[in-house]
C-alpha cells in the first residue's frame, strides 16, 4: 500500500536532506547569502521611492543623482551576495548528490544476487544518474529558490503592511486561494513524477539490453520489432510526462492569474489613492514594487513546490536503494578461520531453491565432503545444480535447509570478505570489465604489481595475445570485453584466478572456449595451479576431468554417484550413459 503523498514526499526529502549534514559551514554561508541578498533587494524598493518622490516629483536632480548613486552601490553589494548565495547553493547541490550516489552505489555492492533477479539492471542505473541529477536540480536551485522567494515574501508583505495597511488586505485576500491549487495540484504532481521517473527507467533499461545483445538482435533481424517495443516504451513516458506537465501548467497559471489579479485590483485602489492626495506616487511606486516581489514570490514558490514533489519522487526511488535490505550479510560477530586456512569443505543436507522459483529445489538433500588440497569435478545433466553449489560455497544464497561448513566453520557465521578471500573462480563465461587488459588482470589482487600480473598472465599462456595487441597490457577491452574473444576472455580470467593465489578454487568448464592448442596449454597452468589447492571444477567435457581426485555425479540437486572415472563407468549408469556419448561424438569427430 502506498503512503500518503505527504508524508512520503516529507519523509523522502527529509532523507536526502540528511545527507547535507555534515556540511554545516557551507549551509551557513549559503543561508547567510541568501538572507542578505533577499535583504539588499527589499532594500532597493526604498531607493526606487526616493528616486520617485525626491527625483521625479520634487524635480530636485541632485537628491536623484544621490539616490541612484546609492542605488548602484547597493546594486553591486547585491551582486556580490548573488555570486556567493549561488556558488555555495550550487556546491552544496553538486556535493550531496555525489554523496547520495556514492552511498546508492556502495550500498548495492552489499546487495545479494537475489536482488537483481528481481530489478532490472537499467532501472537501477537510471535511479541512480537521473534520479539524482533531478535531485542535484532541487539541491543547488529549487531550494535555494524557494528560500530566497519565500524571504521576499516574508520581508515584502512586512513592507506592504509599513507602506499602506489597506492596500496590503487586498493582497492577503488572495493567499489561501493560492495555497489550495498548491496543495491539489502538487499531490499529483509528485504522483507523476514518480511514474515519469519509473518510465523513463524502463526506456533506459531497455537500450540497455539490446546494445548489449546487439549481435543477437541483428543476427534474428529483431530490429524493427525492439524498434516498435521501444517506440511504446517511450510514448508510455511521453503521455506520463505530458500529464505531469499538464498538471503543473493548471497549477501555475491559476496562480499567475490569481497573484497578478490582485496586484490589478491593489493598483486600482492605490491609484485612486493617489489621485485623491492620500498617498504619494514614490509610495504606490514602492507598494506596486513590493506587491510584485510578493507575486513573484508566491509564484515562485508555486513552481518550485512542484519541483519538490518531483524530486520527491524521484527521491523515494534512491531511497528504495539506499535502503533495499541484503538477504546475505556479515555476522555481528564473526567467527575467525583458524590458522592456517586448509580448505576443507563439507556439505551437510543442503537444500536451497532460488527465490525466483520457491517451488523447485536446486539442491535437494545433498552431502559431500572436499578434503583439502584435492580436486573434485562435479558432473551431470543441464539443471543437475552444479552451479548452484558455487553459488552456495560463496554464500550469494544461503541454503534453506543444512550447512555449508569451510574448515569445520559454518560460513553464515564467518565474515563474508574473510570468506571470498580465499575462493578463485573461473567462469565458462568469465566477466571482463571496461578497461584495459592490466585492470582485468587485477581484478584479482587489486595491489598487486606489474610484474605479478605479467607472471599470472604467463602462467595463463596469455601473454603471447595480450603482447600482440596494439598496446599490450594497456590495450582497451571495451564494454564486457567485446574486443576479444571467448577463448582470450577466458585465459585473462584464469591469470585473474592465478593472481589471487586462493585456497580455494572453483573451476566452471575453464577450458571450455578453447582451441585445442591452447586447452592443453592452460590445462598445463591449472594442473599447476591446482596442486595443494582444494578445487572444485563443473565439467561438461568428462575428457577435462580424467585425472581428478574424485567425480560427483548429480542430478536433480543430489549426488547419486562419487567415484573414480573407472568406478563410475561401473556403477553408475547416468555417468556410463554421459561418457557413451561424449566418447562417441568424440570419435566420430576424429
């Protein structure tokens, strides 16, 4: 159920409000700014009716030359208070943004992979760079606006009320007939904007997916239906945001016609004042100034309201994130491996399903034991939930039922850093990320130097490519890598492994994207890599896996069967019916 727009839109702001805390000099200095300037202004309004009365009326030209004089003087100190109420105004908003954003993203790194099963990628991208470039607008102007307007208000009605007491009725009548189009119209501001915002999100997220699929879009000639499915997305934002506007077109003008609608009647009536002797043109000069610093004003705030429901909105989704709690976290008080780290692994009647599908277990009843320093390969049909248990051994889930023990130690009881530290993975599809090969490398063992990650590269049998690229290590991968290929992609990501020199390693079918030349290569470099090292690789070729301590045959998230090659081609048909046909396909390659 949806909170009341107020309290939402107040309870929103109110949080990224907190953000400006630590900030408290700079407030100062912008709040001193600003009720200077508001100040000065309302102070030339005076020298404008001494110009009038003293200049004009009395036609005295050296009390007008004094007056403007004056004028310019005070015109400049404004000018100098402007400068310093917008520079301070304008940092703070640049400064609390970079802080939300920061605080937005380092929160989603804590995120369980749980989370983004269920948000889009590009929804949370665009939470994150034009939610909070609307928020920055509202920070470093809206505000600042609506604090200075609401000065000019303040200040000016009080100068209304000194100049002329009857006048300044007229005014007043028109404030809550003001206030009550602010408040109809800024509630459904604010529900549209947060409906602007979400749209907006959906386009992003979309342009996202099929630039990054683009080989597949254009290889099924999807293109004009992704067009037509984009071409919805953002009529669907379009007619959001034409009914957002349209509300806060209503809002403005009927406040504009209210405001200025007084401010007519108020100059009719001081202008009978003036004819009949009982005011002096300087002083309804000076009354018309005001009154339209406090329409202005009026307006101002009007608009700036709507602003404010706007970030509200978009505020709320920022706090969504900020705030999104992590199924998977550290222990208060962690427990410590002992000393030192063997890598010994027990699976202890695990069950677990993916949030996504309740219904289905992943893992179902399953127990195994990894002594340390051996290698153990995990084999079976698609589904049989060989990637799963990586997934449970880094605890991006934690299982429903049983343990996960690493070195005797339930890993829920251990820090989660402490826990990855000591666990290498190679994917069959290994990440690379946007910049050069020297980084990807790193990745691994973020300190580690030059040299190291040459040696780790080497030991990959990944040096021969990366030094025939245009700048060697400092050549750029592009986004995901795309400018290598799969079988490159996958020895930078077994150099990474190798860098990271873990305990630990878990292997998924690492030699999968490889030419035959360079499988036996790397193959070489992980026999190496794997000696004394507790590894668990998921094979799909059973040829990759001969010569491991131990095979785990699973289906249907349980071991049925654990054994040596030999032994397996025996006793377990699932394993002799895997090899029959591997071995079979093999030779009729060859």
């Amino acid at each position: 159920m949806t909170p009341q727009p107020s309290a939402s839109a107040i309870s929103s702001l109110r949080k990224a409000f907190a953000f400006m805390r630590p900030y408290k000099m700079q407030i100062a200095l912008a709040t001193l700014a600003l009720v200077f300037t508001a100040a000065v202004t309302l102070a030339l309004v005076q020298f404008v009716r001494v110009i009038v009365d003293v200049g004009f009326v009395a036609g005295s030209s050296q009390s007008l030359g004094w007056a403007i004089a004056g004028f310019m003087v005070v015109a400049v100190i404004q000018a100098m208070g402007t400068f310093a109420r917008f520079y301070w105004v304008s940092w703070l908003g640049e400064r609390v943004t970079a802080d939300i954003r920061t605080a937005v993203y380092g929160h989603l790194l804590t995120l369980h992979p749980g989370y983004f099963e269920e948000n889009l990628s590009g929804e949370i991208q665009s939470r994150i760079t034009t939610d909070t470039t609307l928020l920055q607008t509202v920070i470093g102007s809206s505000v600042s606006v609506a604090l200075r307007n609401l000065l000019m208000l303040l200040g000016g009605t009080v100068f209304l009320f000194i100049t002329n007491p009857r006048l300044t009725s007229i005014v007043m009548i028109c404030i809550p007939l003001v206030i009550g189009p602010i408040m109809i119209f800024g509630r459904k501001v604010r529900h549209l904007s947060r409906s602007s915002q979400d749209e907006i999100a959906n386009v992003g997220a979309y342009v996202g997916e099929s630039i990054q699929h683009i080989k597949t879009v254009q290889a099924y000639n999807h293109q004009h239906t992704d067009e037509k499915v984009f071409s919805n997305h953002v009529e669907s934002a379009f007619k959001v945001a034409l009914a957002r506007i349209r509300s806060r077109s209503f809002l403005i003008t009927i406040v504009i016609t209210l405001v200025f609608g007084a401010v007519a009647a108020m100059i009719w009536v001081g202008g009978q004042d003036v004819i009949n002797g009982r005011m002096s043109a300087g002083e309804l000069t000076a009354f018309v100034v005001y009154a339209v610093i406090v329409a202005s004003a009026v307006g101002s705030i009007s608009q700036v309201i709507g602003d404010l429901q706007r970030a509200a909105g978009a505020t709320e989704r920022l706090m969504e994130l900020l705030h999104a709690p992590s199924n998977i976290v550290s222990p208060a008080e962690p427990l410590s491996f002992p000393e030192p780290f063997r890598g010994e692994i027990v699976l202890e009647h695990l069950r677990f399903h993916y949030p996504s599908r309740p219904n289905t277990a992943a893992i179902d009843g399953l127990d195994l034991h990894v002594r340390p320093g051996t290698s153990v390969a995990l084999v079976g049909p698609s589904g049989a939930g060989k990637s799963t248990l990586f997934d449970l051994l880094l605890r991006f889930y934690d299982p429903q039922q049983g343990k996960v023990l690493v070195d005797g130690l339930d890993i829920r009881n251990v820090d989660l850093l402490a826990l990855r530290s000591h666990i290498a993975i190679v994917s069959q599809q290994p990440t690379m990320f946007t910049g050069n090969v020297r980084e990807n490398i790193r990745y691994g063992r973020p300190d580690a130097t030059d040299e190291e990650v040459m040696e780790a590269a080497k030991a990959a049998f990944a040096s021969d490519f990366i030094e025939q690229l245009p700048q060697g290590y400092d050549s750029y991968l592009g986004e995901s890598g795309i400018r290598l290929s799969g079988g490159q992609k996958q020895r930078l990501a077994i150099a990474r492994a190798i860098l990271k020199d873990a305990e630990i390693l878990l292997l998924d079918e690492a030699t999968s994207a490889l030419d035959a030349e360079s499988e036996r290569k790397v193959q070489m470099a992980l026999d190496s890599l794997m000696q004394n090292r507790t590894t668990i690789i998921i094979a799909h070729r059973l040829a990759t896996v001969m010569n491991v301590d131990s095979i785990v045959v699973m289906d249907a998230g349980k071991v049925v069967a654990q054994g040596s090659h030999q032994q397996l081609l025996a006793t377990s048909p699932l394993y002799a019916n895997l090899a029959a046909l591997q071995f079979a396909a093999n030779r009729q390659n060859e």
